[in-house]
C-alpha cells in the first residue's frame, strides 16, 4: 500500500507517525535526503522499525544525497535499514 507516494505536502509528524506504525515492510523512496534535523529524525525512525524487526529499504538519489556523508548511512545500515 503507498500511503505516502507522491504526497510532498504530508506534515512531518504524519510522516513519521506512518513510519512508527509499519508492522511488515517499509519501502522509502526519495530524491533529497539531508544530514539535517529532518533527515535525522526520519534515520532515526528508520533505524529504530528495523531494529524492531521490520523489514526497511531507503532508496535515494545519489545526486540528490551526494553531501550526505557516509556515517550517515552507515549508522542506519548498522540498525538493519538496506539503503
């Protein structure tokens, strides 16, 4: 089910609450995804449903992320996220 494609405008909070509600699987997919205080809190809550044992693939642009350094998706790689 995408509860979020295409859907730019989705409050944070919303976003993040879809994120802690996943049972099974979760698949996100974006173009930009920052080192910033958003793109750390979706890491965390990322990283936090696949050390709970539900199965998490990110799928960013490598333009789009090209600042984002390593470390970053080392630390959600180490939580069990496949990016």
């Amino acid at each position: 089910m995408k509860i979020m494609s295409g859907n730019a405008n989705l409050p944070l909070a919303r976003a993040i609450a879809i994120i802690r509600s996943a049972k099974s699987t979760i698949y996100f997919e974006n173009y930009i995804i920052a080192n910033d205080e958003v793109g750390n809190r979706f890491a965390r809550a990322l990283s936090a449903k696949a050390r709970e044992g539900v199965r998490v693939r990110v799928l960013h642009d490598w333009f789009g992320c090209m600042d984002v350094p390593r470390s970053f998706w080392n630390r959600m790689r180490e939580a069990g996220v496949q990016v």
